[in-house]
C-alpha cells in the first residue's frame, strides 16, 4: 500500500532559526481587492488545493492572526507552524493569534516539535504574546493546554481561549499596553 502524505512521522527536519521570506507554499491570496490586501497569505497542503491555515498581518504589522482549516495532519501543523516563525522573524510580530476553532486534528504528534524548537524560535525573534484559540476537538484541547503552560515559562503573555471572540479582546489589550 503506498505511503500517504498524511502519515508522514511527525519528526522533519528543522533548521532553526526560521527567517527569511515565507517559502513558495505560502501563496498570496488572488481574487480581487475584496479580497486580498497586503498582509494575507494562504498555506495549502502539499497538494496545493487545500487551505491549511490564513495567515493576516493586521494592526501595522503588530499581530499575525493564524487561522488553522479543516483536519490538520501533523506535517501541515509544522509547516504552518513553521511559516508563522517566518513571517514573525520578517515582519517583527510582537503578537500572534493561533485560531484552532475552525480546525480538527490531533495537534499532540507535533506539540514536542513546537515546544522546543517553533516556540523558542519566536521568542527569540521578540514575539511578546501568544493567544491560543482551541479547537472543540478533544485531542487538541489537551495539546494546546500542554502548549499554553510550556508558553508561560517563556518571557511572553499567554492567553488559551476555548472561542474566538475573548482571544480577540485579549489581543486587544496587549497591543494598547504596548
């Protein structure tokens, strides 16, 4: 039976730290001034029909608002994680907002790989806070707590959210104290 890109080991190899401009699988967004504008980006998945995450510069370039899709496979995860430590290390990102609610996907495989390595990373590049929005499926849930407290070990504000809306007025808050 052939190997299916969604059982791919969650281990890839990583060369850290991540700069330098988002690579080609992050596209820019077509369509028209309705809807795209500087700052919005789409990563799909290897098969480059499947939005796996939005990526959104918004406030001046002080928050990455990352918009997880559908049921994320761990190799997507990490290259969406991946790109989120790019474009923080590009656009000096003080804030990024992780929005899992439109997503499922077991998020533990690859927890390992963003508590030592991704989020190091962006703490490393200035990143001064982090508001995490799970998903409603129970496995990611679990991994995003565990992220949550690994977060607060570091230098940064850590906000976990089960909706949207209070991550968002959180946000807001951050980016007025600063």
């Amino acid at each position: 039976m052939p190997c299916s890109p969604c059982f791919l080991p969650y281990v890839l190899p990583l060369r850290l730290p991540f700069t330098g401009p988002p690579t080609p699988a992050v596209e820019r967004l077509t369509g028209g001034a309705a809807n795209a504008g500087p700052g919005l980006w789409w990563l799909v998945s290897g098969h480059g029909h499947v939005p796996i995450v939005q990526l959104q510069l918004s406030f001046g370039g002080r928050l990455l608002t990352a918009r997880w899709l559908g049921n994320s496979t761990p190799e997507n995860l990490l290259r969406g994680a991946q790109q989120v430590v790019k474009l923080v290390g590009r656009y000096h990102v003080p804030v990024v907002l992780s929005d899992g609610s439109q997503s499922s996907g077991d998020w533990s495989d690859v927890l390992p790989l963003i508590e030592y390595e991704v989020l190091p990373s962006l703490v490393g590049l200035g990143l001064r806070g982090l508001a995490l929005v799970s998903s409603s499926f129970a496995p990611s849930q679990m991994a995003l707590h565990e992220l949550a407290r690994t977060a607060r070990a570091h230098p940064i504000a850590t906000g976990l959210f089960d909706t949207l809306p209070p991550a968002q007025r959180w946000v807001m808050e951050l980016l007025t104290e600063a």
